[in-house]
C-alpha cells in the first residue's frame, strides 16, 4: 500500500517552461488536493477537487492548473513557470474522517 | 477570512524538557483542528480534536481544544532529539473541504 506518491521528486526549470505533477493514490479518497509550502509560509493550498472530474481554487491558485480525468490521480500543471514557483508541492488525500495523507513532497526550482 | 495562527514560530528546548505549542484560529463554522509532524519530508498526522474529542493523547503527546478561546495546545513531555521537528496545526470549517494550515512551529531538541 503506497498511499500517496508524488512524481518527479526534483525538478529545475527554465523561466517559461512548463510541467506537470502527478499525484496518485491507492487509498480510494474522493478528497485530493495540491500545497505549496515556501519557508516561514507554511502550508498554502493551491487547488483541491472533491471527487473525480472536479476541481476548485484554493488560496493561491494562479499560475496553476489542475485536473482530477481518474479518481486515484491529481495533476498539477505549470504552463509558463516563474521564479516564484520555486517551492516545495506537496499533495494529499483526505480519508473520510479528515485527516489528510501527504506525498512525499517535490522539490521544484525556476531558474 | 479563515485564519490559523501558531506560537512560538521556533522553539529550542533540551532532551528532557516539557514543551508547549500554540494554536489559535478563527474559522467560521469550526469542524476540527488537526495536528501534524514534519520532519524531513511528508508531514504525518498526529491528532484530530473536534466538538466531540476535545482532548488527546499519545506516549508522550497530547493536545488539549479550547472552544471557548478558540485555541489548542500541543504538549510534549519529557523531549527526546526525536522530537525535533515543525509542528503543524490545521483547521478545516464546515463550509469549506480544505484544511487551512498555519505556519508552523520549528522545535529543535538538543542533547
């Protein structure tokens, strides 16, 4: 049982590129969302989507883009990064009760 | 706006001592606050305190709800280095599917 595993882990990036972040998650939550964490800032949600299909804003959205096409997957995408975005992303899962579950983090730098 | 506000920001204690951490917040609708552990990666899930539980306990830990102050506290007794860590509160209302995060408190236990 994975629970929930994020890809790639680093990344580096040219101002302008673009790129996706997977998460998947084995454990059947229809709760997924994705966070941003930078230093003194704590946890910032970015997207969440409440079941396959759907998808919603959350504190700090733009410049992101999200989709949920299968229940177990949350794909989270930069289309033109910005040195801004350098931070650490991390998604979670949340089981019925409320806890969240989290990945293992990826490491994103924009040069 | 929801708010979640965490004191101290930083804490360095030695092996031994007993530690308290703060949380305040003020959510419309409150439903829970949850406590997590960051060590190096993933943070992982300590607690969960609502209406109905509002106190906790595990080995060393334990964490209190204050409804009426709208704040919980986050005891550690007798600290190990094993404890160092940033400590996360969170806390999701009901109008809402996501967790709002503060910012985190950074414990470092010396030897």
């Amino acid at each position: 049982n994975a629970g929930v595993t994020q890809t790639p882990k680093f990344r580096v990036l040219k101002t302008g590129q673009s790129m996706t972040l997977l998460c998947a998650q084995d454990m059947n939550h229809e709760y997924m969302y994705w966070y941003r964490q930078d230093p003194g800032m704590g946890l910032r949600l970015i997207h969440y989507s409440v079941g396959e299909g759907t998808t919603a804003k959350g504190e700090v959205p733009d410049g992101y883009n999200v989709s949920r096409l299968k229940k177990q997957n949350f794909l989270l995408g930069l289309e033109s990064a910005a040195p801004s975005q350098t931070s650490v992303y991390f998604c979670a899962s949340r089981r019925n009760t409320g806890e969240l579950f989290f990945g293992e983090g990826s490491r994103l730098t924009v040069l | 706006e929801d708010k979640v506000v965490q004191s101290p920001l930083s804490l360095v204690v030695h092996e031994g001592d007993t530690v308290t951490l703060n949380c305040s917040y003020e959510v419309t609708n409150f439903r829970s606050l949850l406590w997590y552990k960051q060590e190096k990666k993933a943070p992982t899930f300590l607690f969960m305190l609502t209406s109905s539980g509002i106190e906790k306990k595990s080995g060393r830990l334990s964490s209190i709800l204050d409804k009426k102050e709208l704040s919980s506290i986050l005891n550690i007794t007798a600290t190990q280095t094993g404890d160092s860590a940033i400590y996360l509160c969170a806390v999701e209302a009901n109008s809402g599917y996501a967790l709002n995060f503060g910012k985190g408190t950074s414990l470092l236990v010396t030897p």
